[in-house]
C-alpha cells in the first residue's frame, strides 16, 4: 500500500483549479496554422511544409477519387443517409463489430463533444494521459468541467505503463487513453490486460485509436485492436482521417455501449461524400491503403535518421505511425524553433518548450523538414554557445 501511495504521488497530478476561462481556452489549440498564411490558396499551399497537422500524407486510391469527381454534382446537392447507414454496415464488416455498437458522426471531435458531456458531469473524476491529443483536456475540463488527473506516461521512453495504470484507475470513473498515443508516437500493446483488469469494476475508459492501423498492418488485427472488447466498460474511438486520407470530409466512429446517446448525434452528421468515401476506403482499397502506410512508415524511420544528423544532441523518439516526437537540445527553445521554421516555409508543432512534434509528408517534404531543422537548430545551437 505505501508503495502504491508513493507511486501515485510520483506519476498522478491532480487538476490545477481553474477560473473562468480565457479566449484561447474557449477553444482547443490545434495544428493548421498554416492556414493563416495561406487562406484557401492552394497554390500557397503547395509552397510550404505542413507538417504540424497528423493528416495521412497519402491521397485516396486513383478509383476512389474517379468516383467522387464522376459523382459530384449529386454528392453536394443530395441528402446523405441520415444515420450514416450504409458506412456504420461498412465498419461492422470490416472491424467485425456488432453494428449496434457502432455510432458515426463527423470526425472524432464531433464524437467527443457528443457524447463526453453525457457520459460525465462535473462530479466525475477522470484520469487522463499525459501528453496526449489536446482534445481531451479540453472537452473533460473545459465543456463537461469534471476533475481531472494526469497520468505521466515514462519521461525517458513516453511509455504507458499499463499495469500501473490498473493500480489507480478503480479511484476513478474513467480513462482516456490514445493509442498510439499522440504526440508521443508510442503504442502499447498491454491496454487489452488493462482492460480485462477494470472489467466488471466501476470505472470505464475510453481509448481513441485513430493511428492503430499503423500498427495492425504488421500485426494481427485481433491482438492490438481494442474494438472486440468494447462494451460496457469500453469506448474505442477510431477517425478515418489519419490512415485513409479523409481529413477533409471529416468521418469517424465510436464503438461501444453508444445506442443511450445516439440522439445527441445530430442526423445527417457525415456528409454524403464522406460516407461514400469512408465506405469505399473500408471495403473496396484495403491493399492499397495498407501498401501507402507502409511506405509511409519507411519514411518516418528515414525521417527520423535525418532530424536524428540535423541535431546531433536531440533525442529522437522512434514513432510508430506517421509521426514522431523530438526532445531538444537543453537551451533550445520550441517555440523559437516552430517560429524560425515557419519562416522557412515549414510547419511544425511544439509541445511544450523542450519538445517538437514532426509529421511525415513526402519524401521532398521531408527533406525540406531536415534541411530547416539544421538550419535553424544550428543558429539557435550556436546562439546558446555564444
């Protein structure tokens, strides 16, 4: 017992009190700042790096996108199926859920802002992964204003100890897990035990597994996908955006006990040609889609052997899917080197004041990353020394 107190007193922070709440905090700060520069000029697009956002940095299959051009008169003119029907019967196909468990609506976001307020209250406490993707403590603090504590994933190897995890988790009413975790790029594979473990107990979690099907393509679906445990104690998460190209049309899926909360998702949720693209993807592009995400991953790692030689005394933390967390050199600020880099044309996300976060574009894209990384590192490198 007294080690299990000490351990919690080491690896769970509790809420800071928090009063009324800031312009910046009325909303959730994400990536995309790129927009600012560009508006919706492609073409300015087209001249920077934007790779402080995780969007798949691979487009639909060529089938795929001659379908949405050869339909798209009706797709912006006609009503899409209300309930998303036809894409909750592709999910249950291809993930092998009971399509009563399934609940779509426009992107993961839109989920979390559905259903969080009604499966929490300002009395609930929740345990929630530390970092992570920013959405969370902004919905759980910030719209439902329940306590929230923080548990630490390993300051060295931004592991989530699991089986820690299970020690503390019954104190509270639930967990928010991502995994693979963002930004830190870590998947653990012991979340199936944990689990098993609050099974049965009080406490419920919720893990988004948007990224998962990085990992999946080089292991058995069934033994790292949480979606055949959902139920009562589980919701699992999953957006299409990440790993089959559809950030733009917005669709994503929740699993689990969801028919009580099906009324809170407005009808007509994802577009019609998001759901004709979702279904596609999921049915019809399954080799295709597995074929750019390995690529995808063989860029990272070369990715991260050049971010690795750019700044020689950086700790590079091998991701897994596609994209990968920098601890800086001791003096070098994040902030200043997001900033400096956007200068360059290149787009990145800092987390925190010792720590970027890179994702994996195409491979002249990446190049750019590397070579403004060495420039910029360099300089602020060489301001430190001065």
């Amino acid at each position: 017992v007294e080690a299990t107190a000490k351990w919690i007193q080491t690896h769970v922070a509790p809420t800071v009190p928090h009063g009324p709440l800031t312009t910046e905090e009325a909303a959730c700060f994400h990536g995309g700042v790129s927009w600012e520069a560009t508006g919706l000029d492609f073409k300015k697009r087209d001249a920077v790096v934007v790779a402080d956002v995780l969007d798949a940095p691979f487009p639909p299959p060529p089938e795929l996108l001659a379908e949405l051009r050869e339909n798209l008169p009706r797709l912006v003119t006609e009503a899409p199926p209300t309930h998303s029907e036809p894409l909750v019967e592709a999910v249950a196909e291809a993930r092998g859920v009971d399509p009563s468990r399934i609940l779509c609506s426009s992107g993961s976001s839109s989920l979390l802002f559905s259903l969080l307020p009604r499966l929490l209250d300002a009395n609930s406490r929740v345990l929630l992964l530390r970092p992570t993707y920013g959405e969370y403590e902004h919905v759980l603090r910030h719209v439902v204003g329940c306590h929230v504590d923080y548990f630490d994933v390993h300051p060295d190897t931004l592991e989530l100890d699991a089986a820690a995890l299970a020690t503390v988790a019954p104190r509270y009413d639930a967990v928010f897990l991502v995994n693979p975790n963002s930004p830190t790029g870590k998947h653990c594979a012991d979340l199936g035990a944990f689990i098993d473990k609050i099974k049965g107990s009080n406490t419920w979690a919720w893990v988004d597994e948007t990224y998962i099907d990085y990992v999946a393509d080089v292991t058995p679906t069934a033994t790292v996908s949480l979606e055949p445990k959902a139920g009562p104690n589980l919701y699992v998460l999953k957006s299409l955006s990440k790993v089959v190209g559809l950030s733009g049309l917005r669709a994503a899926y929740v699993v689990g006990d969801v028919d009580p909360y099906r009324r809170f998702v407005p009808p007509w949720a994802v577009p019609l040609p998001a759901q004709l693209a979702a279904v596609r993807a999921l049915t019809d592009h399954d080799e295709y889609y597995r074929a750019a995400r390995a690529e995808v991953c063989t860029a990272r790692a070369e990715l991260e052997r050049d971010v690795a030689t750019a700044i020689p005394d950086a700790k590079v933390h091998e991701g897994c899917a596609n994209f990968f967390l920098v601890d800086l050199p001791a003096g070098i600020s994040a902030t200043d080197v997001v900033e400096r880099c956007r200068e360059l044309g290149v787009y990145l996300r800092a987390v925190g004041d010792d720590r970027i976060r890179v994702a994996v574009r195409n491979d002249s894209d990446n190049k750019r990353i590397a070579l403004a990384l060495l420039e910029v590192c360099g300089e602020e490198d060489a301001r430190r020394v001065a």
